[in-house]
C-alpha cells in the first residue's frame, strides 16, 4: 500500500513515536472525526479520559483529544486553540 501524506511525513519520526495526539479543528464536526467536549475545569489527565483513539497500520495509535466547553456563567467552547 502505497505511503499517504501523513505518513510521508512522519517518516523520520515514526519509529520513535509512541503515539501521535491530535486536538484543535481535526476533532471538530468539520474535522477529521468529531470528539466530545470535556466540561471545564479540565486537565491533561481528563482530556486523555475522553479522547477517540483510532488504529493505522503501520501507524502508533492515533489519539483525537476533545474540546472543553464550559456551561455557566455563558456557554463557551474551545478546541486545541
């Protein structure tokens, strides 16, 4: 199977790499694939508790973090920015 972008660009690394994160507009409903927002307050640790992680052959899991989004005083989101 022939090399995609993605992965012609991570050649160098790919060997090295234990996973590979993604966040901003790539998990949005326009992205790649939509994950949830996490209600702030939030940390790395509950990012992590619900991001997507997808398999690529030949790839280190793929880990589509999600948004945060807060509901008082107004509703906000944000996305990797």
């Amino acid at each position: 199977m022939a090399a995609n972008g993605f992965e012609i660009a991570l050649r160098d690394w790919i060997d090295k790499l234990e996973k590979i994160l993604f966040s901003g507009m790539v998990t949005s409903r326009n992205g790649r694939m939509e994950s949830p927002f996490t209600p702030v307050p939030a940390g790395p640790g509950d990012l992590l508790a619900q991001a997507e992680t997808h398999k690529a052959e030949g790839l280190p899991p793929l880990i589509f973090l999600p948004g945060i989004a807060q509901t008082k005083p107004l509703p906000d989101v944000m996305r990797g920015e």
